[in-house]
C-alpha cells in the first residue's frame, strides 16, 4: 500500500499506520495492538468518543481475525438509531480480495 501516514488509532489510541482508501472515505489501520481493520470516514470521530467498553471490544474482535480477515466499520442504514439505544456504526468481518 503506499501513502501511509502515522495516525491514532480510533480503537486504542496507539500510533499506528493508516492509508487512505477510496478517495479518503475509508481509512485503513494496521494498528500494533488492534491489528487491522477499516473505518468509515463519517465514523471514525465517533468511535473516538465511544467508551473504553466498546472500543476495547472492537479491538478485541480485530485481534481475533486470522488470516485476509479484517474489521469493516461503517456508518448504519438509516438515521437517528441512538433514540433506538443503536449505534450510528456497525462492524462486520470481511475478507481481503486474493
């Protein structure tokens, strides 16, 4: 990958290595703690503010992937989820293209 930057990590708060994807809607993050995963542009900030609790447990869940296997963090369909105890972002596994 080329264009890296060093950067916080949203999860943890180490530095760690991200490149922007996708005419800069995506950031991708290999992260010494977190390993790798993906984040959303209109989500990123928001994960910064979420708890330790839920952090930690979307690193946790990013440490645990194996293999192509990374976290894919994205904005949620549809608007005003928080008023439904939702979160304004979901994570899925997804596999890096061979």
């Amino acid at each position: 990958m080329k264009n890296s930057i060093q950067a916080p990590c949203p999860l943890c708060s180490l530095t760690s290595t991200a490149y922007l994807e996708n005419y800069a809607k995506w950031t991708h993050f290999v992260c010494p703690c977190c390993r790798e995963f993906k984040v959303n542009k209109l989500v990123i900030n928001m994960l910064r503010t979420e708890s330790i609790d839920v952090r930690e447990r979307l690193s946790q869940e990013a440490r645990a992937l194996t293999g192509s296997n990374y976290l894919h963090i994205a904005a949620a369909e549809g608007k005003s989820l928080q008023p439904m105890g939702l979160t304004p972002w979901r994570a899925e596994v997804r596999q890096r293209p061979v």
